[in-house]
C-alpha cells in the first residue's frame, strides 16, 4: 500500500537499483538498466518541473502555473494530484514526496539527475581551464556535451518547459563556444572549422561562433574566408537587426587585415590525458669517462638551465662525423636531467644517409612515448599533437644526427620549460632561435686524456710517446679514440706500442684520418675485428639493406636464420654498440657504420654472389608478407595468383588490421628494398611486391614515396627490356597518379600498361589498367571511351575468373551509366558489384562497393538509403585508415546532404573533407570539395565565403584545364552581377 515502507525481505528484485533521470533530451527515468513509464506529455511535465527545482518544494499553484500558464482547465488541481500519484507508483517512495500542500524530488543521490552531472562537471572544467589545464578542461567539456541527448525537455510542454528548455539550449551553446575556444587554443584550428560552420548555419546571429569561426579559418590558412565571414555577418545583422558587429568582431577583421602574428596558433592539438603522466626516459647511457670538453659542457648546459624562462632553448651541434657531438650532447642532457623532471626524448634522425628519418615517423614515436592513445596521420596533425602533449610540461628532447632545419622544425617543442639539443652536420643557421655550436676534433691534451682514461694511467704513461701516435694516428676523432683504447684495454698482452705499430700496419694512410669519414671507417675495422664470425656475417649482410632501419622478421630472412637465432645474434651487436636497437624487435644502423658495414661486405662476403642472395631473400620476404595481406584484405583476388614466387613463407596475419599495423609500420623499409631490387634477377618480384603493396599509395601516407619506386621501376625495366616488369610498373605508377589528380599522366601510363601487357600475355596487368583507364576517362567526361574500356576490363576479369576484380568494373561502370543518366541501372550494377564484395568478404572493397552505390542511390532520389550506405563506407575507411577514400566519402555525404537541403549539414561534411584530404588526392579533387562548400556556404547565408571557396575552385580548374570551371563561372556570376 502507498505510505506503507517495505521491510527488506519484501523488496522487488529491482527495487535496490539506483534510479536516475534525464532531462538533457526527452524527460526519461530508469531503475537500474530498466527504463520506467513516465506517461502522458503533462506528467512527465510535471516530473520535469519537479527535477528541475533540485529538490525544492513547489506549491500546486506553482505547478499548475509551469503546465499551463495563465489558462489552466477547470481541474488543473486535480489533474496535478493525479499526475503525482501515477508517478509516486512508478518511482520509490521516499522519492517524489508531498510537502506543504506541493511536491518534491528528494534525490537519494544528486548525479542520479544527468543536469546535475552536466553542473558539477562544467565547474570541474572551469577550475582546469583556470589552472591552465586546457587538455583536462576540454576531455571534461567533452564529457558534459555527451550527456546531451538531443533538444532538452524535448516534446514537454507548459510555459515552463519552454523557458527552461530555452536556458538549457542557450548554456550548452556556452559550453560548446568555451570547448571551441579551447580548441582554438590548442591549435585544433583545421577540425573546429566543420563544427564552427555547421553552428554558424543553425545560430547566424551569434557573434561569437562567427569570431571563432574567423579564427579558425585564419589559422587554417584560409585568410580571405575568414575576412568573407566578417562580410556576410555585418552584411546579416544589417538586414536582420539594423546593428554593426560587435567591437570584439571588428577588431578580429582589422588583425587579420594586417596579419597579425599573435593571432597565429597559440599551442597545439591537446593530447587525452592518461591516468598517470608518461615520463620518457630515452636517453642513451651516457659514458663513464667522458673527458674535456668543459666549455662546452658549461655553455650547453647554461643554456639548458634558461629554458626555466624562455619558451625554448635549443643548441644546435655541428661538426663532422664522429667528432663527438652525439657523446657530448647525451651527456650535458644527462646532467641537465633534474631540470626536466617530466621526462627526455630522443631520436637518431638518420641525418647523413640516403634515407633520413621522416618527421611524421618521428612524431609518431614521440606521441607514443609520452603516451598518446592514437596517433594522427599526417605531419600538421602530428606535429600539433606532440606540442600540445608538452604544453605544462618539462622536456628535454635530444634530436641527434639532423639533416637540417626542415627536419628539425616539427620535432621542436612549443612551449616554455621545454628544451631541443639538435646535433647535426651542418651549421642550422636557418633553425630560428637556435644557439650553434661548432664542434671540433679535440686538442691533442684533451684527447690523450681520453685514451688514458680507458686504458688506464699506468700503461699510458709508460709510452706515452705511444700513446700519442695512437690518438694522432686517430686524427683526434673521439669516437676512433674510444674504439682503439677499448680494443687495448681488453687485451692486458698488448702494449701501447703494439697498438700504435697495428694502426699503422692496418691502414697505412694514417693522414686519411683527418677527412673524418674515412677517420671513423679506419677505427670500425678494430671493433669489427673482435665479431665472432656468426656476429661478422650478420653485420655485413644487414648493412646491405637500404630502409631506416629492420625488423627481426625481416632480418632473420636475410640472415637465412630462425628468429631466435636471428635475435640472439643482433642483440650480441647491439651490445657490441655497431648496431642500435631502435625499438624492440627493430635494428638499425648509425648511417656511417652503415657505411662501413658495406664495405666489410664488398671485401669479406664469400662468395660474393651471398651479397645478393641476402638482398634477394630479404625482397622474397616482403613479397610473401605483402602477397599475405593483400589476399587477406581482398579473398578470392587472383592477383596473388599472377605474381612470382617468393622463396620465403613471409609472415601471415589472421587479423586485417594486424596486417594492415605491418603494412603501414614496414611501408617505408618495404619500398626501400624494392627500389634496391631493380636488377636483372629481381625487377619482377621487386614490381609485383610493389603492386600488392598498393594500399600504401591508396591510403594517401605513402603515396609520393611509392610514386618514386614506381617510377624508378619503370625506368629499370625499360633498360632491362622486361616488358612485363614495365607493364606492371607502368600500371601501379597509373594507380597513383589517378589517385593525385593527376588523369592526363595517369592515362598515358596506364595506355602504355595496357600495349604492354598484351605484347606479354599478361591479362591481369592489362583488365587493371584498362579498369584504371575506364575510370579516367569518368572523370575526364570522356563516358563513352570508359563505358568501353570497362566493359574490356569487366570481361577480361570474368575469363580470369577474378571476382574481386569484377565486382570493381561493375562499380566502376555503374559511375559512367551515372553520368549518363542511366540512374536505375547505375543502381543496380553497383548493387551486383557490393554483393558480390560481400559475399567474398571484402571489408574495404565492400566499402568501395557501397560508395559507387551511395552516389547512385542520391542521384535517383533516395537520400536516405544513400546517406546511409555511404556512412557505412566511411566507417570502413576509417578504420582502415584509407584517408583519401575517407576524405573523398565526407565529399559525397555533403552532396547528398545539399541534395536533401541540409545545407548545414553539407558544410559540416564538406569542411571535414578539406581537412582529411589535406595534402592527398590532388588539386581537382580539392577543387570539387571547394566548388560543393561554397554552394553549402551559400545555403546558409555565408555568400562572402562561398564566393572565396568559388574563386578558388576556378583558379585550380583553370589552372588544370578542367572542364568544371565552367560551372564554376556560373555560379559566381549572378554574384559578380550583384
């Protein structure tokens, strides 16, 4: 009975769950995981009413005023009394209780309400924004908006559901500026323009969204949209309100005007915080017996100790190799370590070899290490990460063996407390800010003292004459100090004297020595001489490989070894210190050792022919493992079935996103032997390793370095006359060239494919680049040459009996019929292309699948089943981080969404576009994605930044001869009319 508590014994199963309440959307409740009925719109009025006091008592009078206002019905009372018990029934008693003639909420515990959730968290925000914690301040605001569930209060009525629906719209605005502005600060600039525009567009008249918006577009790059946005507000409050911007607004437009540096990006994308702080600890050991040195120590370290004050101290160390830059720098890092108690990163840039370590690698290691959840893809995004991790914190970052200032700059921290020490060969005069430091052989004191310190005093100063000719014999180089005093102070039988006589025996141009490379190669060979012949075959064979660095996988296939043999051997050499290890199961060489361990191949490696049976295992191992994921990402694919055979198994992946993680991590040490593998006796493999491999240039990360390979196999095969090498080299160089933009070059190398592969019998090379060419010329508006050429390619793959490769055509063609307004059968060919990817198992192909079907589905009128089947393709691109495909699906979503009159929503999708396609896809794809911006820009009133999104579409047509210009002329000239 009502009024009547239950004893425990009598509790419902459910009763003890904790009851909570949304009013952040419709007006619901929930026992536990059990929603509850809160009944007719009135009640849950009531119920609302109730919640949003917060516990206070509210008479009857002033409930009938919240339902009805100022014409209740004559049983207003009564139906509130009714109201009440209906709810006391559903929720506990103790809960909603009668007081004073009113009701009250007693909640057993205030976050049971999602708005009191919403209230403590925003003040948790506050305090970190004002602690000048922006990362904690923007995971928390992000946390508030998720409580959001739509319009609040939504379908409740009464007077007082309006008014309060209208304050809790209005503060979740404020919340959302106060995030922007957040994001703005931490250089998240590029992402927040989609959200801005899409705000703008539903609240027009909010200045300060229009500010933000401004700002974002001027950080973006975007000056002349950011001055148009300034144009269609003033222009729009003129017309709505009869008033000017506010100051604020045109005290933005005057900075921009003048370019004013302050507005430049203040920080950098805010990492989300981990539960515990990550503190780096990656620099080398320092060595035991530094020696001399001591001005430098003391300069370096002088200004290491002002970065307490300055935004950031950098010293750049300059000299020849193997002069001791590395050893100096750890070591005054070393020393400066209590001053950086949040952490120090180090890299070896790889500066002086043929292929110097990328800065978006970097980063990537960077971001991972101070403990970053994901990792960006591009350099910008990176790099604004990276500096938004440090922003508050205390890092030193050792930046050994630069190539220059261009590779220096994104790895540099950002913020103050944070400090760079950059060694590099060459004299950064053009690295703003930095304090250089040239550094030189050491005086003959300074080197003796090192070699004394090694080998020891007493052996030292009874030939010190000895000991002289040693360190000259040395040209005073420390590291060829180090390596001749360690080499004698393992042997206690040698003298001084036997060293000196060895040096002189073993390299009888001492002089050399002083040219620097030749110094260190000289004091290699001592080192290089104590290797147990298992070690000293690895060395030299490893050395011949030409990526960054290798995995153990890899190794061991060169090696010819188990990997645990394979492993057992590169550590013993990591410990010898010819080889570093760049990370576990990754092994690398100093570019210079490198170099040495090269030469030991050329002049000990027998027989010889072991040098390219190594290189060759080594290109059969990524062939095979490249072969692996392609089939795993493509089932049923008859290419695998067309490439050379790989004398090695390579590694096999039961999981395509294990597969994918290989593929990406290997991209850049995979091409490098690729491009090494251009011989007679391996150009084959070398090319199809590089037609499997296409994902790498698909995804848009990889795609100039594998336009290079391809390019360079090109160029091999024709010198070679290996026809069906150059027909497949010419084919993935097509690929790429399609997916930058770049048609006219794309089509003349796939024609040359083409000629080719029929001269070889080589059907498949010829259905995929007559696949490619039919897509070309869809987009050149050449329809009826790609209606012909992919039916070739469609029939071609049938006599194959390549499902995969058909299922591509049928898409493909259903794009032509498409343009040809052949609108149902469109429909249907790229509905028979998706079937057949799914019923294969193509995760990303069905993706592909559903993007051709997407398209056609909008341009016969079905919006909806389009929207959604291009929403499904870009989840799946996405996650398999295809950020071209990616990027050009955001573009079609905001097609439709213009078709549908959801300008807002167009501009929103359109900017996310720009944003992923940055850098990839070429500059006729940008100019498609500006051409639909300014038209979504237009629909929400923004004419100012659609004429600029506009005008900048025709330069790049123009300047491409694109037959869009036209249509882009057309739209600007009712506007240049006016």
């Amino acid at each position: 009975m009502d009024g009547v508590p239950r004893v425990p014994e009598q509790r419902g199963p459910d009763d003890s769950a904790a009851l909570r309440f949304a009013v952040l959307g419709p007006v619901r409740a929930w026992r536990g995981d059990e929603s509850l009925p809160m009944g007719s719109p009135q009640q849950r009025a009531l119920l609302a009413a109730l919640l949003l006091r917060e516990g206070r008592t509210a008479t009857a009078a002033e409930l009938i005023d919240a339902l009805w206002g100022d014409e209740p019905p004559s049983q207003a009372l009564a139906a509130v009394r009714t109201y009440a018990s209906r709810l006391r029934k559903v929720i506990d008693h103790g809960v909603l209780v009668s007081e004073s003639g009113g009701y009250a909420m007693r909640l057993p515990d205030p976050g049971a309400l999602d708005l009191t959730q919403a209230q403590q968290l925003a003040a948790d925000a506050e305090k970190a924004k004002s602690g000048g914690d922006l990362c904690h301040a923007r995971a928390v605001l992000h946390e508030v908006l998720e409580l959001w569930d739509g319009e609040p209060l939504a379908g409740v009525p009464g007077p007082y559901a309006e008014n309060q629906r209208t304050r809790l719209v209005e503060w979740r605005l404020q919340l959302l500026e106060s995030l922007l502005d957040m994001d703005l600060e931490q250089g998240c600039h590029a992402e927040a323009v989609s959200e801005l525009t899409a705000l703008t567009a539903a609240h027009p008249l909010r200045e300060r969204l229009r500010e933000l918006l401004m700002l974002a577009l001027y950080r973006s790059g975007r000056q002349a949209e950011a001055l148009a946005v300034y144009a269609d507000t003033r222009r729009l409050l003129a017309d709505e309100l009869g008033v000017d911007p506010r100051p604020g607004l045109k005290e933005l437009q005057r900075r921009i005007l003048q370019a004013d540096p302050a507005l430049a990006e203040p920080s950098a994308p805010a990492a989300e915080p981990a539960a515990a702080p990550v503190r780096p600890a990656q620099l080398p050991a320092t060595v035991p017996d530094f020696t001399g040195r001591v001005s430098f120590v003391s300069e370096l370290g002088d200004i290491l100790a002002s970065a307490e004050g300055r935004v950031m101290a950098v010293s750049a160390l300059a000299g020849i190799g193997g002069v001791g830059k590395t050893t100096l720098a750890v070591h005054v890092a070393h020393r400066a370590r209590t001053a950086f108690p949040d952490g120090q990163l180090y890299v070896d840039l790889q500066g002086t070899g043929p292929r110097a370590a990328e800065p978006e690698t970097v980063l990537g290691s960077f971001l991972r290490a101070l403990g970053a959840a994901e990792v960006p893809d591009t350099l910008e995004e990176r790099s604004a990460l990276y500096r938004s991790m440090l922003d508050g914190r205390r890092v030193l970052v050792l930046l050994d063996n630069a190539r220059d200032a261009a590779q220096v700059r994104p790895l540099l921290p950002g913020t103050e407390g944070c400090a760079a020490l950059v060694t590099s060969r060459v004299r950064m005069v053009d690295l703003a800010g930095a304090h250089l430091v040239d550094l030189d052989v050491m005086s003959p004191e300074e080197a003796l003292q090192l070699f004394t310190r090694i080998v020891g005093e007493e052996r030292v100063a009874a030939e010190r004459e000895a000991a002289l000719d040693v360190v000259a014999a040395c040209g005073f180089l420390p590291l060829a100090i180090r390596i001749a005093a360690s080499r004698l102070a393992s042997r206690r039988t040698w003298t001084v004297s036997v060293l000196a006589s060895k040096l002189a025996d073993e390299r009888r141009r001492l002089d050399e020595l002083q040219a620097g490379d030749l110094a260190v190669k000289a004091t290699f060979e001592l080192g290089y001489g104590q290797l147990e012949p298992a070690q000293a075959r690895a060395f030299r064979l490893l050395g011949l490989a030409d990526g960054p660095d290798i995995s153990l996988a890899a190794a061991a296939a060169m090696l010819d070894l188990p990997v645990e043999e394979a492993e057992d051997v590169l550590e013993s050499l990591v410990d010898t210190s010819l080889v570093e290890s760049a990370a576990p199961g990754r092994y690398r060489y100093h570019d210079l050792v490198r170099l040495y361990a090269r030469a030991c191949a050329e002049r000990d490696e027998q027989p010889p022919s072991e040098r390219d049976a190594a290189l060759s295992r080594l290109l059969d191992f990524y062939l095979a493992t490249v072969a692996g994921v392609y089939a795993l990402e493509r089932p049923g694919d008859r290419l695998v079935d067309h490439l050379e055979n790989a004398r090695h198994p390579g590694l096999v992946f039961e999981d395509r996103h294990r597969a994918q993680d290989w593929l990406y991590a290997e991209a850049v040490s995979m091409l490098a032997c690729v491009r090494q593998s251009m011989g007679p006796d391996t150009l084959s493999r070398a090319v199809d390793c590089l037609w499997a491999a296409v994902d790498v240039a698909e995804s848009g990360a990889n795609s100039k370095g594998y336009e290079a390979v391809a390019e360079a196999a090109v160029a091999a095969a024709r010198a070679l006359g290996h026809t069906r090498a150059e027909a497949r080299a010419q084919n993935a160089l097509a690929f790429v060239h399609q997916f930058t933009g770049r048609f006219d070059l794309a089509d003349q190398e796939a024609a040359r494919a083409v000629e080719l592969a029929l001269a070889c019998e080589d059907p498949m090379t010829g259905c995929w680049s007559s696949n490619i060419r039919g897509v070309i010329a869809l987009y050149q508006n050449r329809h009826d040459d790609g209606e012909a050429l992919l039916t070739q390619a469609l029939e071609g793959f049938r006599v194959l009996e390549d499902r995969p490769g058909e299922a591509s055509a049928l898409c493909n063609l259903s794009r032509i019929h498409l343009a040809e307004g052949r609108t149902a059968s469109a429909v249907a060919l790229a509905q028979q292309g998706t079937v057949m990817y799914d019923d294969m198992g193509h995760a990303l192909r069905s993706a592909n699948g559903r993007y051709a079907l997407g398209l056609a589905l909008a341009q016969s009128g079905q919006l909806g089943q389009a929207a959604e089947r291009l929403q499904e393709a870009l989840d799946v691109f996405r996650d398999s981080r295809q950020r071209l495909w990616e990027g050009m699906t955001l573009f079609r979503l905001a097609e439709v969404d213009l078709s549908a009159r959801r300008a807002a929503g167009a501009a929103a999708n359109a900017e996310l576009a720009l944003t992923v396609l940055r850098g990839i896809g070429g500059e006729w794809r940008r100019g498609n994605v500006l051409t639909v911006l300014g038209r979504a820009l237009s629909g929400i009133g923004q004419i100012g930044r659609a004429q600029v999104c506009w005008r900048e579409a025709l330069e790049i047509y123009e300047t491409l001869g694109a037959a869009e210009a036209e249509e882009v002329r057309g739209l600007l000239k009712p506007l240049a009319v006016a």
